[in-house]
C-alpha cells in the first residue's frame, strides 16, 4: 500500500544547502528508504530522494557518505549521481521535518527499469543487450577505479534504454569506499556474494564483481543463475531456503562439473535458449565467475575482462539473410542460423590492425578496433555498417569520423570518403582513415565490377 508523500507536491521550498528554491512537481516511487519526487530547480528538472525517518536510524553515516560523493562526482555520466545534500526547511510539517535528501539527475522516459527486460516486457534487440551490458561493465570499471563500491546490485537499480543499447545506474546513495562496510544496506539476496551473504566480509570490490556477474547473466539469459533443478525442489521460497540456494550450496546452472541444478525445461526455458547464443569465452567468464568465484574472490573475472568478451561478441554479430535473426558466430566460419537453421556462409569482413568485424548492418568500427593500445569503448563509432534503404542487402560503410577517408575501388580507382558519406562495401577493396587501414575480406565471393563507390550520405 502507498503512503502518503512525505514532501507536500505543489509547493516551493527553500531547503537547505541548496540557494534556489525547489518546486516539487509531482511524486515519483516510493520504498523502504524514502521517496523520490520530480523537483524543478531554476527551471531544471531533476529528482529528489527524501529518506524515512525510520531508514536514517538505522543508517547515521548516510549524510556523510552522500557528501563524500557530491564531491567526488559521477565515476561516468551512466551514473544518476547525487548532485547535493538538502536539509529540511523551518516549518516542513510531519516526518518530513526531521529527515534529509539529494538532489540528482531525473531519469530521461527512454529508460525503462531492467526487471521488465528480465520479466520479457521490454523489446531489446540482441545487439542492444550486449551494448547495455557493456556499458554496465564500463560504469563498474569506473567506480571499481576510484576504490568505490556500489554494495546493493540487482536489477532494481538498473535502467535500459532499448533502442540504443544504454544503461543508467540509479539508487547511488549505496555506493562505499571498498571494504569499508558503513551503512544499513549490504545487498539484495540472489545478487550478493555468499561471503557478503553469509556475514564473513564486508561488500567492497570483489563482491560487487559477483554481483554485476550475476546482473549480466539476467541481462544475456533473463534467468537467474543459480535458479534450477534444485530450487523447483525447494516448496517454499523462504529465507532459510534462500540462504542455502545462493549463499551456502549455491550451483550455478551450467557449472561444466555438476549438473545438479540444470535449468527445467519449462520452468527455466529462457536460460535453456539463450545460453549457446554467446560465444566460448562469455560462458567461461560466467563459468570463474559462479563455479571458482563462488568461494575466491581472486578468480571472478574484472570488469575490463568482460568489456573485452562483450564488445568482441558485437564484432561477431550477423543477421540472417532468410528470416532476419542476430546471430553471434564466429567470423571466420560458416555456421546455422539460431532461428530458422539456415546455413550461414563466413561473412564478408572488415579487417583492421587490432579486429575482424563481421559485415552485417548495425556493427560498427570503434577506436579500438584500428589501434590496439586502446581499451575497448562504443562511445564513438568511426564507421558504421548500414543497409541501402531501397535495397537493403547493398551494405555500406558509413563515415562517422571527423575526417575524409581514401577508398581503394575494386578497378584500383582512389575515391574519397567524406565525413557522412558511406562507400559501397561491394566496391571497396580497401578503405585508408587517419586512425588506420580497413581491409574488405571475402571468403566466398569475387569483389563486383560494376555498380558506384559510394552510395552517398
């Protein structure tokens, strides 16, 4: 049941810590630790967390906490960051007057939160899941890099936007220094780590790193990974049987050494379809993470590790000439369609110094695919594969760098490339940019004679 809001909606406060008044729009959620309100700030809207009372007895380091990150700022702009601490003003009536909020960035209407991805509410492409699973590994790279740790994982706190693959990270009043244990809240059961679970440590950044392993095989499977045989077995989901599933005897479903608790093929189909769509060395990060990882903080894998595995399967993407389905195969082979089984001939390619792309409208050249020395980034494509938009199996490769390309044409012809222009992959034997050198390969096929270069902006 909803409680009444604890800010009075309609009004203007002058709160403080803050010099401009906030008018409170309108109310947002509501949990166990407060409630969250739309708030307009000199004509900005943000949001405003304001905390039960009964939630900061039991958390009285949260105000410091919360000020030691206003003045370290966002690890990246993926993070809904606390902007600033607000006192109560003099004469706010009821609970609300001896509590405290902050002030942060209002989630855009794009984003929807990760459990309707994981309930199968939310249309995602494959290739925008792996994009958002990227970026939630980046943004625990960057906390994980300040000595932070983000403590509460779960899908509650996650946020997706579908149709470009991003994420953002809200409720980041959890966030600790690492190991330093302060605070009321520790974890969400299922996400946290046994040692976390079971009282022997405290979160810090090898719990988390559990913890996003976990986020990550929902995002990929929508399936929890230790919900198998074992747990159908279990009558009542309680918390005695909750801490013996994930904490005391937990077994991940595909653990290659014991197949006690196999996903049921009715009950946990998603995970049964989705597993063998990722490559070898995905499962095998999932693998460290939940069969050695369980128990050695040492073996679960970083977060660099899984960016590199994340955004190597969106170098392996290709679509299905006959029914159109994403498939992630490895570029050097043939393979059969995960829908319809047709047969998938090798792909044509895009080699650079540092990658091999496969050629399928929607994958991209990113910065570190012609430089080796760069960490592995989709923030800003180079080139992008797009489809002819009256015929969609002439592809091209779209200019998105600042600067001209030389393209090598099929008859030894040099042709530019300009920023916005997409050349005719068909056409291109080589295409030269300041970052690199990109090659076409063709495993089956001659390069075509006739037809343009370029296929225009």
């Amino acid at each position: 049941m909803s409680l009444p809001w604890i800010l009075p909606i309609g009004t203007r406060q002058q709160f403080g810590g803050i010099d401009a008044p906030v008018r409170i729009l309108r109310g947002l959620g509501q949990g166990s630790q407060g409630q969250v309100f739309e708030v307009a700030v000199a004509e900005e809207l943000l949001a405003l967390k304001w905390y039960q009372p009964g939630f900061l007895d039991r958390d009285p380091g949260l105000a410091e906490r919360l000020t030691e990150s206003i003045r370290r700022g966002a690890p990246n702009a993926d993070f809904l960051w606390p902007l600033a601490l607000l006192r109560p003003p003099t004469g706010l009536p009821g609970k609300a007057g001896s509590g405290f909020g902050y002030l942060m960035p209002l989630r855009p209407s794009g984003f929807r939160g990760a459990v309707d991805h994981a309930a199968g509410r939310l249309t995602i492409s494959l290739q925008n899941v792996l994009r958002s699973a990227f970026f939630l590994a980046r943004g625990f790279h960057a906390l994980h890099s300040r000595g932070l740790c983000y403590k509460d994982v779960s899908l509650g706190n996650l946020f997706l936007d579908a149709d470009r693959g991003r994420i953002l990270i809200g409720d980041n009043d959890n966030v600790e220094v690492s190991g330093r244990g302060g605070g009321a809240v520790v974890g969400t059961w299922g996400f946290m780590a046994p040692e976390v679970a079971l009282g022997r440590a405290r979160p810090d950044g090898g719990s988390d790193l559990f913890s996003l392993a976990v986020l990550l095989f929902h995002l990929l499977t929508r399936s929890d990974p230790f919900k198998g045989a074992l747990e159908r077995a279990i009558p009542c989901l309680d918390l005695p049987s909750r801490r013996r599933l994930y904490a005391e005897e937990p077994v991940f479903v595909f653990d290659p050494r014991d197949s006690r608790n196999r996903p049921d093929p009715i009950e946990h189909a998603g995970a049964l379809l989705t597993w063998p769509l990722y490559p070898r060395a995905v499962q095998e990060l999932f693998e460290r993470s939940f069969a050695e990882g369980l128990h050695d903080p040492a073996c679960r894998p970083l977060t660099g590790q899984w960016c590199q595995q994340l955004a190597a399967c969106l170098d392996q993407r290709r679509l299905c000439p006959h029914c159109g389905e994403e498939n992630l195969l490895d570029v050097r082979r043939a393979g059969l369609c995960r829908s319809c089984a047709a047969a998938l001939p090798s792909p044509m390619r895009l080699r650079t110094a540092a990658g091999l792309v496969a050629v399928a409208a929607g994958n991209e050249l990113q910065p570190h695919h012609l430089d080796p020395l760069v960490a592995e980034d989709l923030e800003q494509p180079l080139a992008r594969v797009v489809a002819h938009p009256q015929r969609p199996q002439v592809l091209g490769l779209r200019n998105l760098s600042p600067h001209p390309w030389t393209l090598t044409a099929v008859g030894g012809e040099a042709i530019t490339v300009s920023p916005g222009e997409t050349a005719n992959i068909s056409q291109a034997i080589t295409v030269l940019t300041p970052e690199g050198e990109i090659t076409i390969e063709r495993p089956n096929e001659r390069p075509e004679e006739a037809g343009s270069p370029l296929l225009g902006a």
